[in-house]
C-alpha cells in the first residue's frame, strides 16, 4: 500500500478514536444550544402572549384597547377603571401581634360627568350601561328597597331628602353636569367590596344595627350635599356591608364643606394663598408657549365658550371622552355653526351689553327657573330661609316662578343650599354679596365660575370660528399630560401650596384625630367614612406631608386609610380588660390605595416606628413591608407641630398670619 494512503487511513482512524472518546461532550453541547434555542423562543411567545392577552383582559372598551401603551397607561391612572381598583395592604399586619380596633376612610367620588359645558356633550355616553353582574346585584337591591322610585334611606327627614337611589339620565342628556356615572357607582361598589374583605370580619361590620335606622355611633357616614358623592358613599357602603348598607346611609351626616372642615372653616388667609398659587400656575403655562398654545387649540374644540385657558379644566373635559371610550372629538370650519346660548350665557350676554347687571344678579335669575324644586328641598319659611331673604331678597322674587330644571340651575341650587347652611347659620353677616359668590365657587370648584371670578369685568365671548378643521389626537393628550404631570410634581413642592393644604384639612384632620382618640377610649366608632372630592383628599395629601405627585394627582375613587391597632399581648389580655387605655399600647398606619405610605409620613419618626414583614392576604407570593406609628405621633403632630410652618401654635393665627404675608 503506497505511504500516502497509509498515512490517511492512519489519520482518519486517529479521528474516529477522538470522535467516540468525547462523544458525550459533543452530545452535551448539542443538547445545550438546543435547550437555549427552545428557551429563547418560549419566553419571546410567553412575552408577546402576555403583552397581548392583559389588555383585553383590563381594557374591555374598544377604543381604549386599540390605542397604544402611552395612552393606555393615562387612561388607567386618570380614569382609574373598576378592573383596576384591586385589594393592596389594606389590613395586612401580623394579627397574632396586633389587634384592629378601628377604621377611618376617606375617599373621592367615582367617575362622573364633565364639570364645564361641551360642544356636543349632551350626546356623550356617560350613562351608557356597564355588564356587570356586581352593579346589577346592587341595583336589585335598591329596586327592592324603593316603594315609591325611590330607596327608603333618601325618603325619611335628612340632608339627602329626596335624593336619587342610582345615577339617572336627566334633562335630555346622557352626560348630565358633574353627576355620577354607572361606571363610578361600580368603581365605589368595587371600593366597598375591598373595604369589606380587609376589615369586615375584624370590626363585625355585619353585625352593627343591620336594619334599623339609629345612629349608634359604632359605623359613622359623612358625605358632601353633592349627589356624587352621596350615590358614591351608597356604592362604597353596599359593598362593604351588603343589607346593612341601608341603614348607614340613612344615618349619614352632611358635611356642609369640601374640606369638611367641620368647625374650623372660616379662613381669610384661603383667599390670598388661592390667589398666589393661581398666579403661579398661569406663569408655569406662560412659560411653555407650545402648551398654551395647545391648551387654546383643545379648548376651541371642546368648550362652548373660551373664557380664559386653563389646562385642568381642558384635561377635566378630555376625561369625559376618554373614561366613556369615546373618540376624541374634531371641529370643522364646514359644519361650525354658532352655538347656541344657554339662560346662564343669555344674562352674561345682556351684561356685556348693559353694563349694569353683577354676576349674583344673573346666578339669581338661574335659581329662579327652578324655585319650585328648592321650594321642596329648604324650609322657606325657617331661620335660614329668613336669613337668606333679608340677604338677597332684593335680587329675588319668591312668587311665581316656574320653569324645568337644567343642569347650571342644579348646581345653582346647592350653592343656594350651602350658602343658607355655611355662611347664614353661623349668623356672620356679608354685605357684599359678590364676596359670598366668590367664596362658594372656591369651595365648589367650578372652573367656569373659576374663571369668571379671576375676572369680573370679563365679558361674554362669542366662540371663535375655525380657519381650519382640527382633531384633538392621543399625541395631544399625551403632551398635556405629560406637562400637567411636571407641574403637579412643582405644586406639591411649593411652600404655600403646603400652607394651603395645612389651612384647608386641619379640621378634616382634627375630625380624624379625635374620632382615632375615641376609638381608644370609647371603643367607638369603628369605621367611619368621608365621602368627598380631589380636593379633599389634595389637602389632606399636603397636610400629611406626602410628597409624591402621584398622591396629590387624585384620580377617581381613590381612598386614604387609617387604621388603629392595638398591641396584642396573649399574656396580658386579661390585666389590659381590667385597666384604661394607655396610648402607648395603640399605633396606626395610613394607606392610599393600596399602599402603605405610614413610613411617608412627615410626623412619623422611622426610629419610633414599627417595621414587619407580611405576607399578601391574596397572593401568598407577595410579601409587604407594613409600618405602624405610634398614635402619639399623629396626636402630637395636631395638637403641637401641626403650625409651626406658620410660626404660630393654632388656626386662627395661621390663617391670619398666612393672609398678611406678601409675596
């Protein structure tokens, strides 16, 4: 055999031997790539199969679905869907530990209409029904408690005489102003349901007077004169103590501000603080010509009329579209039309003209249309009726006057309501009456009142027709978005915007200290809630000293939390039966949707508080990390530190001293 073959058959055995010795290293690395390969493509399918499947399982509304990730992630935070509203660390502690003594809730109404009149607004689906079998169950429950249209609770005596039993469509429209929607019922039925879950057991929620009407204390309801917030307090109740809602809500108090501010409400300092932190914010938007220029465009498409631009009120109106699934709105220069005048624009219309006219005049005329109705709901003939006459009777004629109730007329009336109730009742007597307005449309917080207030010589204003036709799009909504978010993260670090939140929520806060103190000492009440507004919880969010603007951004049924425990000693429980209460035995924590912000707070010293770690009540996977502070600490905070950023020890000499000051 010739050498060169030898040599190659000698070469290729010596191959086949290494080949076979390290078999099993090639079968390793081959299986290897394989497994990476087949890893690699599972998770990308996993990945793009759960990008997919969450936002149809979260974002049922068409329109919704089809928009991106940006959009979606504003239309979750903004309009804060039932799916979205789940259980967080409410009640989560170590129950061998500690002991629930009580429950203090305060929340922002549901979804609603729009606060300002839309072009076309009449016709968007605000009271479109939702497929819910929770909001069905809730509605047989009011049907089966109405003899007569009407829940047995709203027709006894009381501040809610009268009142509807559920969201209705009113006046030929479907998006009535400012009133609560079905989906906000839902978001607050779906509130109570998790306020159940986390305390019912505990406090024996169930069993505290299920069917009668008498206010025993143990379970106390507050509620602003706002038919939202009162169907919002029936949602939240019905789903926290299902039969025995009823009876909650026929005890329910009014709470005759906002703020609730119960005692502590009169402030001359509200005014000047309002007014530098409006100067403020209309200088943030001066100083983004892009935004204004914007905001100016969306409002022209939205509004009937353009009174002065305002970005929340043009983000307030964008939200009856977006929360309603509804295509954002165009307007074109072919089929612009002049609109046509509400009474309420006729008399600005006439004033601009005469020059004669105030502005309580024409709010006056409004209630006019509609006396018969308020004739039903306030004793005319009683002290605050009186009272109210000698003020305005000169501006009002209470003989004769009929006409069909529209929407600025109802919100007219509550003002009237609460200008008997607030400002009469306490026997203060304002000569000018002008002032009186001012200060109920800061309270209610009507942007158009807003403005009009901003500037009283303004004067009714024809709409500006369009050169060109112009769709307000998601990238829009985007932008404005986005700056409202940089300059509410600019408002929650400004100093009198602080002070403001201090002013406006001690007496909320005072309220929510001695009903913790009473928890202690009466073992009484044990839940409470506040049924209330953004701006009831904004103030309280500054006052507590949270300093992320994702707190003081308020979206729809948001709740705030506090919770009272007691150390738990299974030594000790007979000797703690037989002694008072020692403060120093009770701590509690504050929660805001979910999250446990008792840690956030400025009182609360880190090295006092107590630190643990506990597991999810329903996912076990989840692990929280739970705070308690000392009750001391908030009761020191109220009663000694709560002015010290005013330089005086109590609320009178803030709101005088914070009204003095300059700058």
């Amino acid at each position: 055999m010739p050498p060169v073959l030898t040599n190659k058959n000698r070469i290729m055995s010596e191959m086949m031997k290494l080949s076979f010795h390290h078999r099993a290293f090639y079968c390793y690395l081959g299986m290897s790539l394989w497994i990476f390969v087949l890893i690699t493509v599972m998770y990308k399918y996993m990945s793009v199969s759960e990008e997919i499947s969450i936002p149809k399982k979260i974002y049922k509304d068409q329109y919704i679905s089809k928009s991106d990730v940006k959009f979606r992630k504003i239309y979750m935070r903004a309009c804060n869907p039932a799916d979205n509203i789940v259980r967080g660390s409410e009640g989560a502690v170590d129950e061998d530990a500690w002991l629930l003594h009580g429950v203090l809730v305060i929340t922002r109404h549901g979804d609603r209409g729009p606060l300002t009149h839309l072009k076309g607004g009449d016709k968007l689906p605000c009271d479109s029904s939702i497929v819910s079998p929770l909001l069905k169950s809730y509605e047989d429950y009011v049907a089966n408690a109405s003899a007569s249209g009407r829940a047995w609770w709203v027709t006894s005596t009381g501040p809610f005489h009268n009142f509807p039993s559920l969201p209705t469509r009113a006046a030929g429209t479907s998006c009535a102003l400012g009133q609560l929607t079905p989906r906000g019922l839902l978001q607050m039925i779906t509130v109570g349901n998790i306020l159940r879950a986390a305390y019912a057991d505990k406090l024996g929620l169930d069993n505290i007077d299920p069917q009668g009407k008498k206010d025993t204390g143990v379970a106390v309801s507050y509620s602003t004169r706002y038919r939202r917030t009162f169907l919002s307090l029936s949602g939240a109740w019905w789903g926290a103590a299902r039969g025995g809602a009823g009876a909650r809500l026929a005890a329910c108090r009014e709470a005759h501000s906002v703020s609730f501010c119960f005692r502590d409400c009169a402030c001359p300092a509200h005014h000047a603080i309002d007014k530098k932190i409006n100067n403020q914010a209309r200088n943030r938007l001066e100083s983004h010509p892009a935004i204004k220029e914007l905001v100016s465009k969306l409002s022209k498409v939205l509004f009937e009329t353009q009174e002065r631009t305002d970005a929340d009120v043009v983000r307030d109106a964008l939200l009856a579209y977006m929360c309603h699934d509804v295509p954002l709105p165009c307007t074109h220069k072919a089929n612009h039309e002049k609109p046509k005048l509400t009474i309420d624009k006729r008399h600005r219309l006439h004033e601009s003209k005469t020059g004669t006219r105030n502005l309580l005049d024409v709010d006056i005329d409004t209630l006019n249309m509609e006396l018969d109705y308020i004739n039903n709901q306030v004793d005319i003939n009683g002290d605050a009726g009186r009272k109210a006459r000698e003020v305005i009777g000169k501006y009002y004629d209470l003989k004769d006057k009929k006409a069909p109730l529209d929407f600025d007329a109802q919100m007219e009336r509550e003002k009237l309501l609460y200008y008997q109730q607030r400002y009469l009742d306490t026997g203060d007597t304002y000569d000018d009456v002008v002032i009186v307005k001012k200060n109920l449309d800061a309270d209610f917080n009507f942007p158009n009142d807003a403005r009009i207030d901003a500037d009283f010589d303004e004067d009714y204003k024809e709409p500006t027709p369009e050169t060109e036709d112009f769709c307000i799009k998601k990238e829009h909504v985007l932008s404005l978005f986005a700056y409202l978010e940089w300059s509410y993260r600019q408002e929650i670090k400004n100093i009198h915007n602080r002070k403001r939140g201090l002013l406006v929520s001690y007496g909320l806060l005072h309220n929510i200290v001695q009903n913790m103190i009473r928890m202690i000492s009466e073992n009484k009440p044990r839940f409470v809630i506040y049924s209330g507004h953004d701006k009831t919880l904004q103030a309280l969010v500054l006052a507590l000293g949270l300093s992320n603007y994702q707190y003081y951004n308020i979206q729809y049924a948001s709740r705030l939390i506090f919770e009272v425990y007691r150390k738990k000693d299974l030594r000790d429980e007979v000797k703690y039966a037989k002694r008072k209460a020692v403060a120093r035995d009770f701590y509690f924590r504050v929660v805001f949707n979910g999250e446990d912000v008792t840690n956030k707070l400025s009182f609360c010293n880190t090295k006092h508080n107590v630190v643990m770690r506990v597991v999810d009540p329903i996912d076990d996977l989840k692990i929280y990390n739970t705070f308690l502070c000392p009750i001391e600490s908030i009761v020191r905070f109220i009663h000694d530190d709560y002015f010290s950023v005013f330089n005086v020890s109590n609320f009178k000499d803030a709101c005088a001293t914070a009204g003095n000051k300059r700058g």
